[in-house]
C-alpha cells in the first residue's frame, strides 16, 4: 500500500515538473510571436540557455552589477533601484536606462538593479550598512522602476526560470518586516528545492488571491524603504517609475494598476510617482520591447528626456 502512495505521488511531481516545462514554453512562445517579423531566434536554444539576466558578449553573466556611469558632474548623483528593467536584460553598457540617463543628465548614475529581483531585495540593500555606507550622501534620487509583477515576486517564488528559485523575501509580522530564510528547507534528497517552489507556486496558482495581504505588504516595503532613505540621505528624493511594459493591458481587470500605487502617496506625500505610459504614450508599439517582455534601448531614448523634465534635473541638452 505504502509503494503504491509513494509511486503516485512520483508520478504527481513528475507531472507537475512536465506542467512547468510545456506551460512556460506556450506562453514563451506566445511572447516571441509578437515579435515575429523582428526577431529571430532558436526558442529552445534561449530557454535552456537564459539566466537570471544575460549581457551580449558576457555569455557566462549572471547577478554583475552595470559599472558606475561616471560624467562631469558628479555632484548629487542618482541611484537607480529595481529588477531587470532597471539593470538593462539583454542590453550592452551604452544601452541601458542608466547609460542613457546620465548622458542626457550629464550627471553620475549608479544602477543598482538586479534581475529576478523585487522590492525585497531593494530593502536587503538599504537595510546593508556595507552596501548603504557606498552611496554618496549628496545623492539627488533614487529612482525606484516599479512593474506589476514586483507584487507577486514580494511573497511567493518565481516560476519563470529554472537557474534560480528563490528572491529576497520578507513577511509581514507585528506591521514589520521579517526576512524569510527559504535555504534552511533544502534537505539532501533530489531536487527537494526546486519541487517545493513548483508547489508553492501551483497552490499559489489555485488558491484565492488574498490582495489585501499582498498589497499591505507592498506598501510597508515602500514605507520602509522612503523612511530609510528619508533618514539616511534627508536631501534626496524617492521617485517610483511605473514602468509600462508590453504585456500590461492597462485595463481595469482586479489587478495591481497604477491607481494602486498612488495609494502610497497617502502616507507618504513626498514619494513621486511617474507613468512611463502617461510619459510616453507611444510605449505601446512593439518596436519598444524586445521579444522577451524587457524595454529595448529604444525605449529608453523616448523616456529618459520625459523622465528629466518631469524632475527638473539640469541637462546638458
């Protein structure tokens, strides 16, 4: 009897493992149609090859910073926060947002951002005296990019690759932030990790959407990293850019939009909040995106002048 439950509950695993694989696949295919007439590309070749982030000419790349964009002025530098949009996938150097925010600007930008990564690890550095202690203290922004699915990645893990599973997480106990050790439930036994976040992934797939919890989540990251950066750079400014992307319908369907965010101006007034669409109502052309979902340079050269007009930055245009 017991044989028979442990051989069905092998095939389960191994039939959610299948799920995971051909799900991914459709709807990565489906992204890439969009591009059809643009792109050419060995699907499968890029799925089993794609890691958390990729840089043309850097094949083993994976988790590297973007260097420091060094210009004349080095006064009041800005930071940028955020996930893969913010590091520039798929992007060289002279490509990215912080390349190209700097030319205009002609001002220092250092580019912090992380693929995979969410608002928890956004909050891991600023929490991070040795990272923190870097920062210049005359720094003028920190601009924080901002995509829908930063909500998802606060509280459960990614099912989109398979190089990685786990994202800096917290929850919320006693209105606090409490970090998540994930690494402490890897055991010994084959593949015990990675079948544990297809799991959680799945149940989080079929269970009721608790959006309150979520969102109150969302919003104490956003207050604790304001407060932190209120206190250690009282000087600088917070700016959250909510980043359109190509797969975002903008339509009121229940889910996370930009009214949503607005909220966190509620508690925290000084926060500036930016539509790239509202920016840049043109960001709704394919040209504007790249086949995988990440904003090409192109789009990068229409909202970077938009961007510094909106904040009054001094540019050398």
């Amino acid at each position: 009897m017991k044989k028979i439950i442990l051989i069905n509950i092998l095939i389960m695993l191994i039939l959610i493992m299948v799920l995971e694989w051909v799900s991914f696949l459709i709807a990565f295919n489906k992204n890439i149609n969009l591009f059809e007439n643009e792109v050419k590309i060995n699907k499968i070749k890029y799925y089993l090859n794609h890691k958390s982030c990729y840089v043309p000419g850097k094949e083993e790349f994976e988790g590297e910073m973007r260097p420091i964009e060094y210009r004349s002025s080095q006064k009041k530098p800005i930071i940028l926060l955020g996930d893969s949009f913010t590091h520039g996938n798929r992007l060289k150097d002279n490509e990215t947002f912080s390349y190209k925010l700097a030319n205009y600007t002609n001002k220092t930008v250092i580019n912090r951002g992380i693929c995979g990564e969410g608002l928890g690890e956004i909050y891991r550095q600023l929490t991070d005296d040795e990272i923190l202690n870097r920062f210049p203290s005359d720094t003028e922004y920190f601009i924080y990019t901002f995509i829908p699915d930063h909500i998802e990645r606060s509280f459960r893990f990614r099912n989109c690759e398979l190089s990685y599973f786990y994202i800096t997480r917290y929850k919320l106990h006693n209105n606090k932030l409490e970090f998540i050790d994930s690494n402490k439930n890897i055991f010994s036994i084959f593949n015990y990790f990675y079948i544990k976040a297809l799991l959680e992934n799945y149940i989080y797939l079929i269970q009721i959407h608790d959006t309150k919890k979520t969102y109150n989540l969302f919003y104490k990251y956003i207050e604790e990293i304001y407060k932190i950066i209120k206190t250690k750079f009282p000087n600088s400014k917070f700016v959250i850019l909510y980043m359109y992307d190509i797969f975002d319908s903008r339509e009121d369907d229940g889910k996370f939009n930009i009214n949503d965010l607005k909220k966190v101006k509620e508690k925290n007034k000084d926060i500036i909040i930016l539509d790239s669409l509202e920016l840049c109502p043109q960001l709704k052309e394919n040209k504007y995106w790249m086949f995988d979902g990440h904003p090409s340079t192109q789009a990068w050269d229409i909202l970077v002048p938009e961007i510094s007009k909106k904040l009054e930055l001094n540019t050398n245009k």
